[in-house]
C-alpha cells in the first residue's frame, strides 16, 4: 500500500497537480531513499510555483541527506 500511494504522488507531479502531491506526502515521514527524494522534488516543485523559500529550504535537506548518505 505505501508503494501505491507514492506511484499517486508521481502521478500527481507528472500531471502538475503539485498541491495534491503535496497533501499526500505532508504526513509521511520518509524512510527509503526514495520517500526522500520524492518528499524533495515536491517540495522543490511547491517552492517554485508558491515562491516560499521554507518549501525550497526543506527540499534542498531532504536532497543533502540522500546525498551524503552510503
């Protein structure tokens, strides 16, 4: 079931559909690689189309610990 909910998010980003991406990963605490990614890229994409700063802050952490992670 977490599998489906985050090929929904996908689906959401690719049809640009950023806020209800958004409302689903608001609550999911990331345990994979790809639930961080994947929380970064909607927070980058919020971000962008909101202008906030906060969205863009928090995407660029989810981004910084995937990438120093082994």
């Amino acid at each position: 079931m977490p599998e489906a909910r985050l090929n929904l998010v996908v689906y959401y980003l690719r049809n640009d559909e950023v806020a209800e991406a958004d409302e689903l990963m608001k609550d999911m605490e990331p345990s994979t690689p790809q639930e961080y990614i994947l929380k970064g890229v909607v927070n980058a994409m919020m971000g962008q189309k909101a202008g906030s700063r906060e969205h863009l802050k928090v995407a660029q952490q989810f981004f910084q610990l995937v990438g120093s992670s082994a």
